[in-house]
C-alpha cells in the first residue's frame, strides 16, 4: 500500500498533466488552420502553455514539500 504523502502527489501530478493535455486540446483545435496546421499566434501559445507548465509543477513541488515535510523525520533536528 502506497503512503498517502505518495497518493497526495500521484494525484496532484496527475490533475497537472490532464490540465495540460486540456490547455494543448483547446489551442490545437481552436489555432488549427484549415489544413489542420497550427498558425503561428497558435504556436506561441503553445510555448506559452509549455512553459507554463513547467513553472505550474515548480511550484506544485515547492507547495508539496512544504506541506508534506515531516520535520520528525529531519535528521538536521537530532541533535
């Protein structure tokens, strides 16, 4: 059985890559051109939406390791 601090970030993790795919999803289908290409404004926000991304999970991890820090398990505390 996995431990719920592990369940917490499997789930978070998870909604975040959904959220993406949705975010990719809804700028493909609405900057797609005719020939199902996507137009430039299209691509620049899907750079947008990658780096976006990448600073959403920076500070999912940031939020995560506080909340989820144990400071009876710090090994800096046993002195």
């Amino acid at each position: 059985m996995l431990e719920r601090e592990r369940i917490i970030e499997i789930v978070v993790s998870v909604t975040a890559v959904f959220i993406m795919l949705g975010v990719m999803w809804s700028i493909g289908t609405e900057y797609a051109g005719d020939d199902s290409i996507l137009t430039p404004e299209g691509g620049e926000l899907l750079v947008g939406a990658i780096v976006g991304f990448i600073f959403l999970l920076l500070v999912i991890g940031v939020a995560l390791a506080f909340l989820l820090n144990d400071p009876e398990n710090n090994a800096d505390n046993a002195i």
